[in-house]
C-alpha cells in the first residue's frame, strides 16, 4: 500500500482540441455532438510518489536491562526510587561489605610490606650484594599483594549496584535487611529517549528495506504520529513467516511511549519525485498489456502504457504518457480508438 500527492485536475485548453464544452470540436463531428461521448478528463501532472507500505509492530526501550546482585549478601542501603530518572553511575543499592573492608585493609598492609622489603632488596640489587633471584623473589611477593588487593575492590565493588546509563527506575523487589543472591530480581531499568519500534515486513522487500528507511509510528488514538528512521535491519529471512524484521528509532522527548505498547508502523520504502500517477479506473487491462485512452483533437486515442506501483487510488505509469496529456478517465466503454468525444467535467480528487 503506498501514499500519493492528490491527482491535480488543470483546466483543459481550447488548443488541445479536448476542450471542456468546446463547441468548435462539436462542428467537426457533425454539428450537434449528437456522435460525442461525453467523458471526463485530467491533465497529466508529474507528481511526488510515495511507495509506502503498513505493518505493525512493538516499541521497545532504547536501553533495558534486569538489575541483579552480582554476590549474596544483605541490603544495607536502598536508594531506588521507584519511576524516578537516574544518572549513569547513580548508586541504587548496597550490600553488606564490611568482611571484605576488613580483607582490604589487611591487603594494604601487607601490600605496604611488600613494597617496602622489595625497595631495600632493590637497592641492595643495585650496588650487586643480592643476587638477581632474591630481588625477584621480593617483586613478585610485591605483585602477589597487589593482585590480591585488587580482587578484594573487585569484590567490593560488586557489593553495590550502580545505573549502568541514564534512564528510568521500574518498580523494586528488595528491601533494606533482606538478603539477596544472585538471581534476585532488584528492578528494572530503562532508557526512553529515543525508543525503538520492532516491526517486520514481507520478503519482496528485504532489498528495498535499509538503513536510513523512513518511518512513521502511530501508538493509540490521540499520540499523534511520529516520524523516526530505520537503524538495523535483520540479516535474514524468517522461513517461517517469510518476512524479515527491522527496527527504527523515534524520538519520545515528552515520554508518552512506553515500551511494550502496539504500534502501527508506515514505512517509506522510497520517494519517487516527477511520477506520473493516473486514477486506477483509467487503465484498461488487455492481452498485450494495458492501455489508456487520451484525448487528441477532439478523438479518443488508445495507448499502450506500462504500468509501476499501484496505490490505493492510483497507478503509477512509467512508460507511454507524458506531462499534459489529456487523459480520459470516465466514460471509457463507450470509447474506440478514434471516436469523437467531449470533456463534461474535469475530474477533482
């Protein structure tokens, strides 16, 4: 299904000898046009076409993630609140650490040793009273410390949890003093600004689906459109369903989209500029193809076209007519190639 500019309706000129109740044509078929079809007519207008297509699909938080403890332990502090935007880095939650500070500071200690028995060792290695095995020995000692004191400020770190983006907190599912593991739910999380929609299309047009596609989303009655482009489309066919999917990015600055929610997707597969696009009536399929009737010095003249997209309304024709043919589009089984006709009416749409 596509969309077009309205067909343009121009007054038809008295030189086109298609006029509209043009009486001089009358006296050329016999005076009292009693051997006219009276038809109607529109001007051809190169015009901009619109091959769009409709589906449907599902919007999508731009950013989504579950927030899960990477350790167990026990809530000590809670500092989500529920539906509030938080910044990146933003603490929402911390276990008990205080085993781990202890460790950490232990480490330091040690770490502190170490590297004050590895500075003297080096300066004895310097002026060559140890050998180069005992100042190693008194390095790596050095090192050990120092992977051990980092994996115990990994381990802390892992105590709490921090907003991995900035966005939306959902409802939580802890409390202060519980204790939590793992596969504990804590909340979820969400980045709304742009979001995205998830849609797929028919095969036939998995060539013409791109990057850079232009869209528009309607979600609801009273949402209004808006317009977003696509991002990524999948590498390939579903052989299930023979479509392929694709997802677009729209802007949602005021927050009236929410992820989950139906979406009706209007795809602009191209723009075609300067299309001539005649009403579907207007072309009469044959054996050999389709034709047109046009008129010309009064008569009904049959010609072959070669037909493009179709639309609700329209045919686009790519071959055959040109810009201010006189095209007939009523009255049209009453016409022959050569016959006598006279414009009643020019057509609006």
């Amino acid at each position: 299904m596509c969309f077009l500019v309205p067909f343009m309706a121009a007054a038809l000129t008295v030189g086109s000898g298609c006029g509209k109740g043009n009486g001089s044509q009358s006296g050329r078929t016999g005076g009292s046009g009693r051997n006219l079809v009276s038809v109607e007519a529109v001007l051809v207008r190169p015009q901009l076409l619109r091959n769009t297509i409709f589906t449907t699909g599902t919007l999508l938080a731009n950013e989504e993630v579950q927030l899960h403890p990477e350790m167990s332990g026990r809530v000590i502090g809670v500092y989500i609140q529920e539906g509030r935007h938080v910044k990146k880095g933003e603490l929402l939650l911390k276990i008990n650490d205080a085993e781990l500070r202890a460790q950490l500071r232990r480490k330091q200690v040690e770490e502190k040793q170490a590297s004050d028995e590895e500075g003297r060792r080096r300066k004895l290695f310097e002026i060559k009273a140890i050998s180069q095995e005992e100042y190693d020995k008194s390095l790596n000692a050095l090192h050990i410390v120092q992977a051990e004191r980092e994996a115990i400020e990994s381990q802390l770190a892992a105590t709490e949890i921090r907003a991995p983006f900035d966005g939306i907190i959902g409802l939580r599912h802890v409390s202060e003093g519980g204790y939590i593991s793992p596969d504990v739910l804590v909340a979820t999380m969400q980045d709304t600004d742009p979001m995205k929609v998830e849609f797929s299309v028919p095969e036939k047009y998995a060539r013409i689906l791109k990057s850079g596609t232009e869209v528009t989303v309607r979600v609801g009655e009273s949402n209004g459109d808006r317009m977003g482009t696509v991002y990524a489309v999948e590498s390939m066919i579903d052989p299930e369903t023979r479509t392929i999917r694709a997802r677009a990015s729209i802007p949602n600055p005021d927050e009236q989209l929410v992820p989950g929610a139906f979406a009706k997707v209007e795809i602009t597969l191209e723009q075609i500029p300067n299309a001539i696009v005649v009403p579907s009536e207007a072309v009469i399929p044959d054996i050999s193809g389709e034709t047109v009737f046009i008129c010309k010095n009064g008569k009904a003249r049959t010609t072959p076209v070669k037909s493009g997209i179709r639309t609700e309304r329209g045919i686009q024709i790519i071959q055959g007519l040109a810009p201010n043919d006189t095209l007939i589009v009523s009255g049209i089984l009453q016409l022959t190639d050569g016959k006598g006709v006279q414009v009643k009416a020019l057509k609006s749409d």
